[in-house]
C-alpha cells in the first residue's frame, strides 16, 4: 500500500494576527485501518432481512423493540449495517435458515449464550464493528478482556432491563456484583463510599472496558482519582503531609473499611505505622500503666487521637501550621 494514499497530505493556510503561516497537516483518511478486528468470516451467508428473523422470533423481537439499537437500526439507520438490524450482531442468516434447529448447524449464526458455543473473540467483534475505539479504547489487553469476558457477560441488547447503557441488570453495580462479590462486601461495611446509597457507582472510578491505569481507573493515578471529587486535598499547600502526595491509599481504603473514614486500620496506629516515636508520648497508658489508678490513659490517643490537635492531616496552609495543627 502507499503511503500517500493513507495518509493524504493537505496544505492548510493558516492565518494568525498578522502573519502568514504554511502548515503540513496529516489527515488520516477516514476509510483507513484503524486497529479493527479482523472481519468475522460468516462462511458465505446472506442477508435475509429482519422481517424473516422475526417471523420465528416474534418473542425476542416484542423485548427488542424497546431497545436503543432498534430505534437506531428502524428509524434513522444511519448504514447498511444497521440496516440489517438482528444480523448486524447475529451475522447474515441464510445459513440459519437451512437448518436452525440442528445443533450442528450452529455454526452459521453468531449467538452470544453460553450454550450456543460461538467464541467470544467472534462475538466481541461483532460489537466492535460498530463500538471500537473511544470508550473501549484500551479493550484489547484490559483484565476483563484478557480473562475472556464478552461484552454479553455485562451487556443484554436484547431487552431493556437497565435504564441506560444496554446492561444485563438494572443497575450497574448489581452487572458488576455478579462476578465482583468481595466489592459487594467491602461496599457493606460500616464506613463507604456512598456507592450503595445510589450516590456514585463503580464506572465513576473504573472504565469496565480497560485503562491505562491499573486497576482500570478513569485517571492517569489514585490520586488525581479522588482529586475528581475532592477537589480542596489538591493542594498545594504551604506543608504539605509527605504521604497524602504519594498516595490517598496509604491510609484510605478506595471501596469500605470497618474504621472509621474509610481508614485502612483504626486511630491511632493509623499515624503509629509511621510515627512510632514522635517526640511525645503516643503510648496508650502513662507510667502507671493502669486506667484505675494513679496515672489516667494518655488523652493524645482517645477520640479522634492525634487529630485532636494535628487536625489537618491533608496538608495546612497555615504559616503555623508546620505541625498540622492548624
Ligand atoms: C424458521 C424459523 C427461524 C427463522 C426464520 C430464524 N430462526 Fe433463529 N432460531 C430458530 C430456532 C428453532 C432456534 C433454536 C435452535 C436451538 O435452540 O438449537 C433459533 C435460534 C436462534 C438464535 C439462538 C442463539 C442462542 O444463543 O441460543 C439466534 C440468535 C437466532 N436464532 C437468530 C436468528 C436471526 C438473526 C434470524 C434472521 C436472520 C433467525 N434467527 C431466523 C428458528 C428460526
Ligand atoms: C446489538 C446486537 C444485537 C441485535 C441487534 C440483536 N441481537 Fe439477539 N442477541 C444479542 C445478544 C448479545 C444476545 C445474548 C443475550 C443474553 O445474554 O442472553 C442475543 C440473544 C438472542 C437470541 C437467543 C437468546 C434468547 O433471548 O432467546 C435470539 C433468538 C436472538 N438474539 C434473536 C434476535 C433477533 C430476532 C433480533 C432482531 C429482531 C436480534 N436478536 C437482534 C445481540 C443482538
Ligand atoms: C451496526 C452497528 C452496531 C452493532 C453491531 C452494535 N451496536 Fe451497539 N449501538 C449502535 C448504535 C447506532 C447505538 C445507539 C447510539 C446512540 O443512541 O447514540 C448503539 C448503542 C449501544 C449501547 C448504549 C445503549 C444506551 O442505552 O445508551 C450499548 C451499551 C451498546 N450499543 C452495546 C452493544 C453491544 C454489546 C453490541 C454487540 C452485542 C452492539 N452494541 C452491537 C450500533 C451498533
Ligand atoms: C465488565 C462489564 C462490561 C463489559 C465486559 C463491557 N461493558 Fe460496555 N459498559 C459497561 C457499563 C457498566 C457501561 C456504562 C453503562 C451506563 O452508563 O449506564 C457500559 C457502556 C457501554 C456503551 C455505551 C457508552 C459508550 O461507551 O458509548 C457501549 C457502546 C458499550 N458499553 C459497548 C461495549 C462493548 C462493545 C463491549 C465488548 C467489547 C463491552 N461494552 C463490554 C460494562 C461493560
Ligand atoms: C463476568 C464476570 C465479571 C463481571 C460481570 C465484571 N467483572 Fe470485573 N473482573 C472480572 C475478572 C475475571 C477479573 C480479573 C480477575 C480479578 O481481578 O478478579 C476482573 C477484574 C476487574 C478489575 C481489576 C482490573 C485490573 O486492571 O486489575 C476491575 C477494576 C473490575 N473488574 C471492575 C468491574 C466493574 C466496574 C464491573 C461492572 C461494570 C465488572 N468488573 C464486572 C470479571 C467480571
Ligand atoms: C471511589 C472510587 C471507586 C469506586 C466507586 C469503585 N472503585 Fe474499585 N477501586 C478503586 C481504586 C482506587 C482501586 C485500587 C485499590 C488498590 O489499589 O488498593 C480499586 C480496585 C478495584 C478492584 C481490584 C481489586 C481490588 O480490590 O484492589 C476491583 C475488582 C474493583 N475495584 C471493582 C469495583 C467494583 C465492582 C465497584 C462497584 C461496585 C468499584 N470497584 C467501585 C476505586 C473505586
Ligand atoms: C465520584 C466522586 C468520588 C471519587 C472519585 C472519590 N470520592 Fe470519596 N467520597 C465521595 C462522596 C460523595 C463521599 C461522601 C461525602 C459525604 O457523605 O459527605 C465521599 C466520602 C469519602 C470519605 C469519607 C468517608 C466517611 O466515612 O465519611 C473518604 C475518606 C473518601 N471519600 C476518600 C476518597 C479517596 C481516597 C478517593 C480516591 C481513591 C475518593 N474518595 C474518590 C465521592 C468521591
Ligand atoms: C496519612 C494518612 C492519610 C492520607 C495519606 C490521606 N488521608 Fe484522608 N483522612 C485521614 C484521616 C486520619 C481522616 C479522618 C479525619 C477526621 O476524622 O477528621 C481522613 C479523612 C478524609 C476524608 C473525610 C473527611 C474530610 O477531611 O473531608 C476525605 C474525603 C479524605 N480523607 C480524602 C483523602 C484523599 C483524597 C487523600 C489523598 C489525596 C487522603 N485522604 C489521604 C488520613 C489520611
Ligand atoms: C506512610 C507514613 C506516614 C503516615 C501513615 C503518617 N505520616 Fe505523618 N509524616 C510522614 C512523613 C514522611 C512526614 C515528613 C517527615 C519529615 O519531613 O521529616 C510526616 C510528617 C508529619 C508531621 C510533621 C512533623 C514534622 O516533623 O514535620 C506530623 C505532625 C504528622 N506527620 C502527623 C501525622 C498524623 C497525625 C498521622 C495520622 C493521621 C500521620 N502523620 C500519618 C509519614 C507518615
Ligand atoms: C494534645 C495534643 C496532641 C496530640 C493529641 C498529639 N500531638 Fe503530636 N504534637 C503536639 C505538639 C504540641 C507537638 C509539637 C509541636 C511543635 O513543636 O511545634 C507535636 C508534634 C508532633 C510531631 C512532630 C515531632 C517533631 O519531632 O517535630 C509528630 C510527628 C506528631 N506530633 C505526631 C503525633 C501522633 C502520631 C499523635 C497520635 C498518636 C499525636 N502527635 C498526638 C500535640 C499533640
């Protein structure tokens, strides 16, 4: 192929103030190989038509004809291949027809069921043909694709049993729910994300479909993650707290915790880890080593410890507040 013909050259003016510019611009041409699947050899099928499909399967099409892809495909098909509807994801069906009930024939259709046997790489690009790139950008080489997931083990185009986005539940935390159990348990415990509430769900932080941030995250890094949201622990500030910058999960767990704050273990051993010995006492008793008698236990670990008095452990833009005092 020759370069030229991919990638036609355009002389483009630019006009800027006063000056003159000549700019060189690449245009990739739009019919050019972008990283497509491999086209899905139907081993020599037609088209028949969606009226045929239907003839046989009147009770899939009443769930279908709710669906984003059939208003899309029957009132403003916007290509040949949404035109031909159910064989846009099925694949023509001459072939299906011959022999649909013969389990050796299945062969000749692309199904998406487990039973049906077709392979997920097959049926993953059937829906690809049409939703590469964008959103599923980093879908080659994602855990989910790397573990053989199909797009069907989340997504169901055949009814509408989410309120958006096509899913095989009615929400998107319950699609994820049936793989992810432990989430659903560490999104159960005493402290959370508002997940559970209806607040938030699991693609505020992760792209189902792959990232280039691990684990699938929807920002280049944990913190620029929770800077989406809270925006005031950014910074910068006048001192700054060593591993607030590094990482929020160094003391934060991102889905629940038992402790308080979604802290990965309770105050005060959550600043114990690193501050063992900070220039005060941090011990929980004092000499006497008793609560009833004679000395009283250490009033800098009760409550909320430390943060009694260093209650900015995010950073301070105090000129004082070196401590995190203030
Ligand atoms: C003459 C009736 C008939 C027509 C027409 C027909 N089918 Fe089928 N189809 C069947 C039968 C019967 C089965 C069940 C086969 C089985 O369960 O082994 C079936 C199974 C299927 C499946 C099941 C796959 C799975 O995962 O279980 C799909 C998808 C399908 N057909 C799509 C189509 C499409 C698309 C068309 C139009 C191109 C079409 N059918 C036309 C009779 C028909
Ligand atoms: C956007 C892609 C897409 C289109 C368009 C589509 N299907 Fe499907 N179809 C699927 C997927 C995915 C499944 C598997 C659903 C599941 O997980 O149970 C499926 C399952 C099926 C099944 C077998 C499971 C069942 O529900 O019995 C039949 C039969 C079927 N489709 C027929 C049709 C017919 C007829 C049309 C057109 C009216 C159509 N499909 C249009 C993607 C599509
Ligand atoms: C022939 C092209 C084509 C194929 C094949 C196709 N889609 Fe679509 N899909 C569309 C169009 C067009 C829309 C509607 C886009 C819009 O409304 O902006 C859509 C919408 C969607 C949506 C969003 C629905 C919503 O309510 O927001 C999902 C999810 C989706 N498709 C998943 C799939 C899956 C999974 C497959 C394979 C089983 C598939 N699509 C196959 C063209 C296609
Ligand atoms: C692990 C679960 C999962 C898998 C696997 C998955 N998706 Fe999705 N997909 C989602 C969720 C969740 C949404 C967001 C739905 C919403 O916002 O309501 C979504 C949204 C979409 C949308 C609509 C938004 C957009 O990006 O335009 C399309 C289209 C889509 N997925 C296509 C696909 C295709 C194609 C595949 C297979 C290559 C696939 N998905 C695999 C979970 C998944
Ligand atoms: C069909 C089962 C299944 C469903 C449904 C599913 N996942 Fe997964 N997911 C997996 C498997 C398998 C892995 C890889 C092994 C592991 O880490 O548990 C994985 C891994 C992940 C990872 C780690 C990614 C990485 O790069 O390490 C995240 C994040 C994730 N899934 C989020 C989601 C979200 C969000 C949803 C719902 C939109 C979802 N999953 C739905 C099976 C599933
Ligand atoms: C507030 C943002 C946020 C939300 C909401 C969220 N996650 Fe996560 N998730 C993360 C972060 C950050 C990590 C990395 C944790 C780590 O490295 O210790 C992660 C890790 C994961 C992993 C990898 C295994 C692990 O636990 O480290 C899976 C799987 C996962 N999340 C699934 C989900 C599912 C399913 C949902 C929805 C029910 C969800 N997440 C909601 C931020 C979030
Ligand atoms: C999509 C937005 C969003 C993202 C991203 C996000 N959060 Fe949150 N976070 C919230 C909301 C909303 C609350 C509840 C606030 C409230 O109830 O006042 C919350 C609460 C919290 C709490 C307090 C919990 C409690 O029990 O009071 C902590 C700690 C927290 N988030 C840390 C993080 C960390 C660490 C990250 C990055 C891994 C992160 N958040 C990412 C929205 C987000
Ligand atoms: C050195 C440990 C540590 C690190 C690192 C850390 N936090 Fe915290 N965070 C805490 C403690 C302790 C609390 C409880 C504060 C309280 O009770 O007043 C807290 C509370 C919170 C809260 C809820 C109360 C509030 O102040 O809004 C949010 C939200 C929060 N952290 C977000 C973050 C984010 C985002 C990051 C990363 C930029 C981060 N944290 C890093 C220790 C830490
Ligand atoms: C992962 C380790 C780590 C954790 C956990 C941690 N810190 Fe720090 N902290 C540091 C580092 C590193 C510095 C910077 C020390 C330096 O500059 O000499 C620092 C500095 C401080 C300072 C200023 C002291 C000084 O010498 O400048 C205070 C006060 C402080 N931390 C309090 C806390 C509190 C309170 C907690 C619990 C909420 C906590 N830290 C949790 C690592 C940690
Ligand atoms: C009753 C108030 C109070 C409590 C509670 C408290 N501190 Fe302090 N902390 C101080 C004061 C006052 C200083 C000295 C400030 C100065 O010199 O500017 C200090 C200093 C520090 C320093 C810096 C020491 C140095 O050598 O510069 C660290 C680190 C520190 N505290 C950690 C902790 C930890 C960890 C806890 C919880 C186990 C804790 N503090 C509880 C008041 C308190």
């Amino acid at each position: 192929m020759k370069f030229s013909s991919r990638f036609p050259i355009l002389q483009v003016g630019v006009i800027a103030g006063v000056a003159y510019a000549s700019a060189v611009v690449y245009v990739v041409a739009a019919n050019s190989p972008k990283a497509a699947p491999a086209p899905v050899d139907h081993g020599g099928a037609t088209y028949v038509g969606e009226a045929v499909c239907i003839a046989c399967h009147a009770t899939q099409n009443n769930q279908f004809m709710h669906t984003a892809h059939a208003n899309a495909f029957r009132l403003n098909p916007k290509n040949e291949a949404q035109k031909v509807s159910c064989e846009s994801c099925h694949g023509p069906g001459s072939n299906h027809l011959k022999d649909p009930i013969s389990p050796s024939n299945r062969g000749s259709l692309v199904g998406f069921t487990k039973e049906w046997g077709t392979p997920i790489e097959k049926q993953n690009a059937m829906c690809l043909t049409c939703h590469q790139g964008e959103q599923r950008m980093f879908w080659p080489g994602s855990a989910h694709a790397t573990q053989n997931l199909a797009c069907s083990d989340c997504h169901n185009p055949m009814a509408k049993l989410s309120e958006t986005g096509l899913l095989k539940k009615a929400t998107i935390n319950e699609t994820c729910y049936t793989c992810h159990q432990q989430q659903r348990a560490e999104f159960a415990k005493r402290s959370h994300m508002p997940l559970p509430e209806g607040k938030m769900s699991c693609v505020d932080c992760h792209n189902p479909h792959g990232s280039t941030t691990k684990p699938a995250l929807k920002a280049d890094s944990v913190n620029e993650l929770c800077y989406n949201c809270h925006t005031e622990k950014r910074g910068p500030f006048l001192w700054e707290h060593a591993p607030v910058r590094e990482n929020c999960l160094t003391c934060h767990n991102a889905h629940g915790s038992n402790h308080d704050k979604l802290l990965t273990v309770a105050r005060p051993f959550s600043c114990q880890q690193c501050h063992g010995n900070p220039g005060h006492q941090t011990t929980f008793f004092n000499a006497g080593q008793s609560v009833g008698g004679g000395a009283g236990v250490n009033s800098r670990v009760l409550g909320r410890s430390c943060q009694t008095c260093h209650s900015q452990v995010h950073g301070s833009n105090h000129p004082a507040g070196a401590r995190f005092q203030r």
